[in-house]
C-alpha cells in the first residue's frame, strides 16, 4: 500500500509530525517493501490560511491510499476524504514504528478530523 506520513525529518526514524496542513515533510513509503520518498511541505509552512486544504490536496496527488499523522482538521479532512484517500490520526512517535503497526492492523482509520479548523 502506498502511503503518506506526515513528517518532521526525512528519515524512517524521524518523528511523525503532530500537524497535517503544515508538516514540514510527507514521507511516502511502500508500506510492503519500505521503500521511500520525500514530498517537503514548505510551500504550506507559512500560509495565513489553507494550508490544510493545499497539503490535502498536495497529498491526495501523490496518489497513496492513505495518510498518517497526529493531527487532522475538517477541511484537510474533507478534501482527503473527496479523495478516497484514507486518514489516520492520533499517532505519535517515529514514522517506522507507525508503519510497522498499520502492518500489523494496530491503527484505525479515522471517522473524521481530530481537531477543529482555524478558519471556521
């Protein structure tokens, strides 16, 4: 499975990002072989506004099934969601150990965002 998790580093072992919209990195990775790119975010670091709404979109245009990280607003949400692209949130700790456990099936899917938006 094809996935993104958002990222403070560019490495595995980097930190899942607590934000979506302003994560500084997306690392895509091959859940099977763990095999893995760096999409930066930097272009939605500094927005005044919409930066989760761009990062979905961002995300949702690298085609992966899935998103994984600590937080989630509405909107990033809604658009992720527009995009049959599946989202994790709540998770903590390295990105590794975060696709180690979707392998094993210790995450579930969200049913919605796990914050409020900024803007509403």
């Amino acid at each position: 499975m094809k996935i993104a998790v958002s990222s403070s580093g560019n490495t595995l072992e980097s930190d899942i990002d607590p934000r979506f919209g302003r994560a500084m990195n997306f690392i895509i990775i091959n859940t099977e072989t763990m095999a893995f790119e760096i999409k930066e975010n930097t272009q939605n670091l500094n927005l005044p506004q919409g930066a989760g709404i761009q990062a979905g979109k961002t995300v949702a245009d690298l085609e992966v099934e899935a998103v994984i990280t600590g937080n989630c607003g509405p909107k990033a949400f809604n658009v992720l969601e527009a995009a049959g692209v599946k989202v994790i949130t709540g998770i903590s700790g390295t990105v590794k150990d975060a696709v180690e456990k979707l392998n094993t099936g210790s995450l579930a899917y969200a049913g919605g965002p796990n914050v409020e938006g900024h803007w509403v």
